[in-house]
C-alpha cells in the first residue's frame, strides 16, 4: 500500500465513516462507543477531518476510528475502509502467466490477460446462488454484464465483475468475495480503474429516457432486472472530473456540446446517511438529478427489489 492510496483512505469524510460503522451523527457529535455515554462527547472537526471525544480522549482520523471502533490492525482497517468505499489498493498483484499475451492498445498488459474470462463467463455454483437465488437477478442481466467466477488457491469463490469504457473496451475488474462477511470483501486487479459502471449501456439511451444512477455494481443489477436503464459509481467523493463532463454530457443539449434528449437523471439513495449525502454530492454536479424515496423497511434498492420478486411468487 503506497502513499497515495494511504491519503485517499485519510482523506474520506470522517463523519461518513462514522455513519457507516453505525453512529448517528447530528451537528457534528454522536455518543461515544469507547465508554459509557448518555450524552454526545464525539466530536468530529470536519475542517481536519478527525474526532475527538472530550471525556474518554480518544481521538485520530479515519482510519484510527475504524481501527478502535472494529478492533482491527492498522492493515486490516485499511482493507475495511476500501471496501466500503470501493478504494483499489494494490495490495494484491495477479498472478503472472507463463504464456505471453500480446499487447493491445489502449489496454494494459495486466488487464488482457482478463479479457478472455469475459468472453466466455462461467458461473461456479457459489455465483448462481448468490446472484439467481439471494438476489434474485435477471439472466440477461447477468449476461449483459458478463459476470463470471472463479476459486482462488484456497478454494474462497469469487465473482468476477469487469468495468467497460463506453466503447465496451475492458478498464477494470473487481472480485467480489462471495463468502459472507470474509475480507477482504473486494479484489482490484494491478491496473484496474473501477470508476462508472456500465457505461455501455449509454449507447442504448434513447433521447428522452431515463437514467438511474445507484451506488455500487450490485444495485446496478438489481435496477438492471428490473427494466431500468443505470449505472453505478462507488462514491460521489470519487468521481473524476472526467466522469463529470461524460454524465453532464448526455443530456446536455447538442448546443452545448452534449448529446441532448432534455431527460433527467434519477437515484434512490440508501435509506441512511451517507446515501442521502451521496445524492446531495452528486445533485451538484449533476442539477437534474431526481430523487426517488425506498420504503421505509428497505435499506437500499437492491433490498427493495428483492423484497418485490418475493412478493410477487
């Protein structure tokens, strides 16, 4: 882990973190789980991005909230954070082939070797049940999106996820642990760039037609299944500015160097904190965007589609 993804993870809003590990925060303190409190003593200055409580002492960052909070070691903190974040940390390498692979422009030679993988999925029995019985997901979703699986040398299944540019061009993989609550939880390949998913569906966008944006590959599927058009993105707070311009572009009018078509776009954030901040990140960057409210049992859409299919049998 270098430098730079150390300062990403350091970086990421320290009142977030604490939502996503289960404190309320309100005005910028939550009661404090290190010691007995009735009263909030958390404090979090968002200006330096650290906590403080101002009874027991505790205090630090990001990272060192998450370490005493979960009881992990500083790596193991890291790992949770990128996790849930959908930060690559370079941690793991693949392993080399002994067959060379020739190059392709305009991908590197640490992502061809993947290709293959993609063009023929398969599905190890773990996949199916996760993505066919626990999630109950369209087939030709999960073909569309050229899901496959694998084991890694000690028989863990993973479910492999590849990220395409516009031009259907591989960018990034993202192996997700299908064993429940293992870590890590994420997989990223050297050379991987897990920015938007599914960005070739926005060849099939008709001029007017709706676009959702969700929050990560598995709500994506579940929008997917059920008849939407959608991408996802792991974080507002991660979007480059690159992807900026692409989504304001697509209906922007031809005027203004878009593509038009005068739509919107539109979004069911989590039923938490951090979804509904998500949606404010993303509503300035992208002012049409329409927010769309889950039902109150439901934590986020891939639970709200779930819960609709079994009501459905």
């Amino acid at each position: 882990m270098d430098k730079n993804e150390l300062q990403k993870l350091r970086e990421l809003p320290i009142e977030g973190v604490a939502e996503r590990l289960g404190l309320r925060v309100v005005h910028h303190k939550a009661l404090c789980p290190f010691h007995a409190d009735n009263h909030p003593s958390l404090s979090f200055k968002v200006s330096k991005n650290t906590y403080r409580c101002f009874v027991c002492g505790a205090s630090g960052g990001p990272i060192d909230l998450v370490m005493k909070h979960l009881n992990l070691d500083f790596r193991a903190a890291c790992r949770w954070l990128a996790d849930e974040h959908n930060i690559i940390l370079e941690e793991w390498k693949p392993q080399e082939v002994t067959t060379p692979l020739p190059h392709r422009e305009g991908l590197g030679v640490s992502l061809y070797r993947y290709e293959r993988f993609f063009e023929h999925p398969w599905l190890l029995p773990e996949a199916q049940k996760f993505l066919f019985e626990e999630r109950r997901l369209d087939e030709r979703v999960v073909r569309w999106c050229r899901l496959t699986s694998w084991k890694d040398r000690q028989g863990v299944p993973w479910l492999q996820i590849p990220y395409y540019d516009r031009e259907g061009r591989l960018v990034g993989v993202q192996n997700r642990n299908l064993v429940r609550g293992a870590l890590p939880r994420f997989r990223f390949p050297q050379g991987s760039q897990c920015g938007i998913y599914n960005l070739p569906v926005l060849n099939l966008l008709r001029p007017g037609e709706q676009l959702f944006i969700t929050e990560g590959a598995s709500d994506c599927w579940a929008m997917l299944s059920a008849g939407h058009k959608a991408i996802a993105i792991p974080s507002a707070t991660l979007l480059s500015k690159k992807d900026i311009e692409l989504l304001n572009s697509i209906y922007s009018p031809p005027s203004q160097g878009g593509e038009g078509g005068g739509s919107l776009f539109h979004m069911y954030p989590d039923r938490d904190a951090p979804g509904e901040r998500l949606f404010l990140q993303l509503k300035e960057v992208l002012p049409s965007l329409v927010h769309h409210q889950l039902p109150p049992d439901c934590k986020d859409f891939s639970d709200y589609f779930l819960k609709r299919k079994i009501s459905e049998k």
